[in-house]
C-alpha cells in the first residue's frame, strides 16, 4: 500500500511539473517554455532594470543566471530574431551572442538613422533610433531572412549586412562608421 502511495504522489507531482510550463534539465537550471512579455524582459535587462548575474541572448533562448546559481532559459518566439548593434567610430569588441548585461558600446545615448531593408527591397525600418546608456540598438526583426543596414550619425556613415537565421549571432559590433 505505501508503494501505491508513493507511485501515486510522484505521478502527481510529474504532472503539477509539467503543468507549470517550466522544464527543470538540471540541478538550478530550469526551460521557460512561454513568458508573459520576453521583449519586455530583454528590454529591462539591456537597460539595466532588471538585474541579474548575467543575461545573454542567443538566436533561440534568453538565458538568465541570478546571483544564487539559479539559470533559467527562455525560449523566444519562433517568427522574430532579436539583434543589438552597437555602431562605433573608435572602440569596439568581438561578439557573437550579446550580453544583455555586459555587452558596452562606444556610443551611449546617441542618434542614428537606421534604414534596413530585406532581400526584396521592402523596407523593415527607416527611422531615428537612439542607442541605449550600453551603446546599443536593439531590434526584433523577422526570422530567416538577409537584410542590408545603413546607419548615419554625424555626418558618418556605414553600410552593411547581416542575417535573421537559427544559428546567427544576435551581437552585431563590426558596423564602423566612417
């Protein structure tokens, strides 16, 4: 009867896990499958509201590791691609997936005009846009696809490209303007 038991409360408790949306892999890790707002989570840790150990972004996942060891991912919505760019004049650094809580560009505070257009010609911005106190602009753009950036700020200017696929960076620091 005690093995019944046992047998009954763990399934119960499989299923109260499975319910929560919440997937534990490892020992303080845990998989957010759906979240409220992500955009609004990555806002806040890239402007510093919300704090954390450190935050990073990857073309699939948030993940967030607090000041106890805690790690959780979250997983972003399938049709949207979040990138940060940092344009710079003078100083920049490598970077593949930003750090929503490390990553620093050159130019804090700043201005630019941004136009960005897709492969067809159909343009996705073509407005000012401020960077962050971090130096970055970050924007969530449709997945798949290669877009051709230009950015001008103070008479500078610099043309680019970059891409929206599964396994492209979401730091972009190599846009000089010139």
């Amino acid at each position: 009867m005690q093995m019944k038991k046992l047998v009954v409360t763990l399934f119960a408790a499989m299923i109260l896990v499975a319910c929560n949306g919440e997937n534990t892999n490892e020992e303080n890790v845990s998989v957010k499958i759906e979240t409220e707002d992500i955009k609004e989570m990555v806002h806040n840790y890239s402007v510093r509201d919300t704090e954390a150990k450190s935050a990073s972004i990857t073309s699939q996942e948030l993940i967030v590791s607090d000041n106890d060891g805690t790690k959780t991912i979250y997983e972003l919505p399938e049709d949207e691609f979040f990138v940060s760019i940092a344009p710079y004049i003078n100083e920049t650094h490598p970077c593949e997936n930003h750090s929503l809580t490390g990553c620093q560009g050159e130019l804090g505070n700043e201005q630019f005009n941004v136009y960005i257009e897709d492969t067809e010609g159909k343009v996705i911005v073509d407005e000012i846009l401020q960077t962050q106190a971090n130096g970055f602009i970050d924007l969530w753009l449709p997945r798949n696809e290669t877009y051709q950036i230009k950015i001008e700020h103070e008479g500078k200017m610099v043309k680019s490209e970059f891409s929206t696929f599964e396994n492209d960076g979401t730091c972009i620091t190599t846009m000089q303007l010139i």
